[in-house]
C-alpha cells in the first residue's frame, strides 16, 4: 500500500499543478458558521458543496467574496463571524479586516489570525501555537480533571499551486470516568487518538500528529495525500464517515465537473492493536487493512444535493480496488474474496432560506424476502439518520436549532474477516457502533458577538453484549459468525441501556481562534445490568487557542 501510495504521488507531481490550497481542519463550531451562511445564501453557494469534509479555504474564500456585498445587512454578530472567516482565510479573500494594530512588537500577530506568517509573491506559510488548558470535576472521579495541550499548526501554499498542512500536539489529560471506561474496557480504544499511554495518577499522555499536502492535477481534478480525517454528511453525526477514529493514511482524489462532484480515498487503517498496562497500545507492528471508498455528489438543483457511497475494507491491497470508478461489490464477487462492502446514499435539501433537512442512508447487505417476512434477520443490516436544521429559528437573529435521529440495524459494519468498519479499534461512522437510536437535539445561541452558548440533548436506547463471547450486534469489531441469532434480531437486544447526555456550554473568544469556555456535561447511563450503571456530572473550564473544543459525547 506505502509503495503504491508513493508512486501515484509521484506521478501526479509529474504533472503541472493547478492553483490548490490547504484544507480546514474539521471543527464543529467553525463549519457551524459557516452553515449559517451558506443556508442564508444558497443561491452562491450552489457551487460550494460542503457534505465531504474537510472544505478548501480557496472554495470557501470564493463563496465568502461572493457574499461580501450583502455584509451591511448582517446582524453585528454575522458581520463578526464574517470578518472572522475572512480572516482566517485571508491568503484567498483579500480581507480587509485582516490588519492588526495590536500586534506584539511588531513581530507577532501582525495578521490578526497568524502568531507569524511568510508571504512571497505567490507562496504563504502561516505559523501557529496550539495550546489548550482545561480543568474541571467529575462526581464519579477522585481530583480533578484536566487537559494539557501543546503543539504548533502550520499549514500554506507554494506558488499558489501546491497546499500543505502539519498539526502536532502532545496532551496530559485526566478523564470523566465514563472515557476511561471506553478506553479500558471491551473497546480498548482512545477517541480520535491513536498514540496513546498511562501518565501519572490515572492520567492519559496522548501524541496527535496530522499531515498531508495537496494540489490541482488539472483544473477540476484535485489531489491530496497524507495522514489525516475526514468526515462525511449535513449533521451532527455520520453513519458513512466520521471523525471519530484516530487519523490515517490516505490518498483522496476529488474531481468537480459542473453540478458533479466526484471522489475517490484509498487508505491504510489500523485493523487491531497490541497492548501493554492499563489497555494502552505497547509496541510493535500492528496489523493492517486496506480501505477503498468513492462517492459522487451532485446538485440536482441549486436547493437538492444527492451523494452516493460505496466503499470496500479488506484484508489485501488488491489493485483492483484502486480503480477509482469501478463497482467494488462486482470486484469483490470476481476475486472471490470475503471483503466488507458498504453502500450509502446522503442528502441535503434546502427546504427553503434558513431552513433544511438532511440524511444518510448506509446498507451493509439487504435481503427484500427476509425484510418482507419480519423475522429480524440478521442479514439486513442497515442505518438511517433523518435531521433538519433552521438558521434563526424562530425570527430570532442567530438562534440555530438542529434536530436529528440516528438508528442502526444490529451487525451494522461487522464482518467475518476482521474487516469490520474500524480503524484503530474505534468505529469508522458513528461512535455508539450498532443496534441503537439515537435523538440528538442542539441550539446555538450568538447573544453577543463573541459569546456563543451551546446546549445539546442527546438520547440513546442501545444493545450490548454480555461479555461472554456472544455477538449481540452492537460492538463493531465482533465477528458475525459469533452472531446470537439468525432471526428475531432488534435494535437494543441483548444488554439493553439507556443513555441521556446534556451539555451546556458557553464560549467567549478572546482574540482570533483562543477562546475561554466554561461547560456542564449531564449523562446518565442506566443498564440492564446493574454493574455498568453511570450517572455522573462533569463541570470544566478551558482556555484554547487555535484548537476545537475536545469531545466525547458517546
């Protein structure tokens, strides 16, 4: 795969770049904003695709300069939020809010967005700290709770033809008890992270590295490789992709041609992990799996966005799959092999201004004779997510609402030969696995220009195994042939739980991207079985600084 990967980059280099920026980087609060104006402006944004994340800042620069007429209607804090985005992308929008008086020394934060910068004539690197220091208590953990993070970000473009970008952080952290549970328990698994080991009194020191660059192989074909995420869909969650799982090892190949856009990822994942004290990874070669996936999205009106997804995860890097528009199940059936084929579908229809409605459709296999019959067979596996979201909800400027629901078939992403829809132990899609519903409810509230206040409801009815061996459907690394039943399968089945997470958090940005957050957290987990029973309450305060905001909701 490494070999490979390296080839098809070099030559693609052969070819004359096209211009190419670096990427942002997935964050929650940022794409929020950047929802608010596309769904306040969806006729200049029928070009700007935004369900394959993350976004270029040079296609998110042309739709923010396509807008930049309607800034004097803006409430005050849309005109803030606006010369926020402008800022942050500065190299491609020419902002005129970008110049900072209040620089130090005339060395750093001459831009309002950048500690330093170097600007040639077409080339631009922008230089970084990332810090984030958090405290807080849990009612179920002894001492306190914290986060120590410190890192750099670097990201840029060389002769406005190639992009790049680099993250590194190093954290000590200390966890609600609920997190270490996950991390200890049947999942041995850490969220997002992948290097991870015990540090101090039941402490965490993770090391985060990202990278990748990219650049035009023509004018409608764009290239990207390296070690990083990638999310797809219009909500809260994915049932397809999501940010869930550590980075990994990839080469993304997306090509927009008109109302189409097209792309293609082959990629490296972890498929297990050898361990050492307290569930942490030891050292070693770790084995791997090969990942193949392409979707095509296409705007059937400038209000309707339809995407369709195939992908295929396999044991072998078997060079048909990198045939980037080929069926993979038909691949999959002539090599006569067992690999774990998924099929999906999303879509984002803008109901009218302010106002959409989203989902996603994902099937692992599907039989119409079982589905007919109603026996809970086993064989059909699938997941749906159906939300909507409303920009100023209510008349009220800057008010957002979203509402979304979330359901998986038990054996969801499992397979028979550790092919399971996985990287590094953690799901690929959504983070509760399979063999659950979900209601997830979420209001954003900008008061002030600064000061933005978060509140999220989030419940869950779930099915876990016993831990005897026995497959109920929810755990994606199971395999299906530990399956309970063939027929008679539903969602919750076997240990049955209960979940309820609340999170009220508010967050005042100081300067450019550092912002000071003060949250509530609320979850209540009830089980079946007594011994796994959690209600705890967390209460934290942070200050970050060109860093989103650290979740677990799971």
């Amino acid at each position: 795969m490494k070999k490979l990967f390296l080839l098809v980059c070099i030559t693609f280099c052969s070819f004359s770049a096209f211009a190419q920026s670096s990427l942002i980087p997935y964050n929650r609060d940022y794409y929020h904003l950047i929802d608010r104006f596309v769904a306040k402006f969806p006729e200049q944004a029928k070009k700007f695709q935004t369900t394959f994340k993350p976004v270029s800042r040079e296609k998110l620069a042309a739709f923010l300069n396509s807008i930049k007429e309607e800034y004097p209607n803006f409430s005050e804090q849309d005109k803030f939020n606006f010369e926020f985005l402008m800022n942050d992308n500065w190299e491609f929008t020419d902002s005129e809010y970008i110049e900072n008086d209040k620089n130090w020394w005339n060395i750093f934060y001459n831009k309002k967005s950048d500690l330093l910068y170097y600007q040639a004539e077409n080339s631009t690197i922008h230089i970084n700290p990332v810090f984030d220091f958090t405290g807080g208590k849990d009612s179920e953990t002894d001492g306190m709770l914290y986060t120590n993070t410190r890192g750099a970000e670097i990201h840029g473009s060389i002769d406005k033809k190639i992009g790049f970008y680099t993250f590194v952080s190093t954290t000590e952290m200390r966890l609600p008890e609920y997190v270490n549970r996950y991390i200890t328990g049947t999942q041995k698994a850490f969220p997002n992270e992948a290097s991870w080991k015990s540090y101090g009194d039941n402490g965490w020191d993770v090391l985060h590295a990202r990278g990748y660059f990219n650049f035009g192989l023509t004018k409608s074909i764009k290239v990207q490789a390296g070690y990083d995420k990638n999310f797809i869909g219009n909500g809260h969650r994915s049932m397809i992709l999501s940010d869930f799982s550590s980075p990994y090892l990839f080469l993304k190949i997306d090509a927009q041609v008109g109302p189409f856009q097209y792309t293609s990822m082959f990629s490296e994942l972890t498929e297990d992990i050898l361990f050492s004290g307290r569930g942490a990874p030891g050292d070693g070669n770790y084995p791997k799996k090969f990942w193949a996936f392409h979707r095509l999205g296409l705007n059937i009106t400038p209000n309707l966005n339809l995407g369709l997804f195939e992908s295929v995860m396999s044991e072998k890097a078997i060079l048909a799959y990198f045939n980037p528009i080929i069926f993979y199940r038909a691949v999959e059936l002539q090599q006569g092999s067992p690999d774990n084929v998924l099929l999906g579908l999303d879509f984002n229809w803008k109901a009218k201004k302010g106002i959409s409605v989203y989902g996603q459709g994902v099937l692992d296999e599907f039989v119409i004779g079982d589905l007919r019959a109603g026996n809970g067979s086993w064989r059909n596996r699938f997941g749906i997510q159906l939300g909507a979201k409303s920009i100023d909800a209510f008349g009220v400027s800057n008010l957002d609402l979203l509402a979304e629901v979330n359901l998986a078939r038990p054996y969801l992403y499992q397979s028979e030969f550790k092919n399971s829809y996985s990287n590094y132990r953690n799901p690929l899609a959504h983070p509760l696995g399979a063999s659950f519903r979900e209601l997830v409810l979420i209001g954003r509230y900008q008061p002030l220009e600064r000061l933005s206040v978060v509140g999220k409801i989030m419940y869950s009815d779930l099915g876990e195994d016993f831990g005897d061996g026995v497959n109920y459907g929810n755990n994606v690394l199971a395999d299906t042939d530990d399956r309970v039943s063939t027929s008679d399968n539903k969602i919750g089945q076997g240990v049955n739980a209960k979940k309820t997470y609340l999170e009220l958090r508010g967050s005042y940005m100081l300067m450019h991207n550092v912002f000071f957050d003060i949250g509530l957290i609320k979850r209540n987990f009830n089980s079946e079985l007594a011994a796994r029973d959690l209600n705890s309450t967390t209460i934290s305060a942070s200050l970050r600084w060109n860093l989103a905001k650290r979740q677990h909701e799971f």
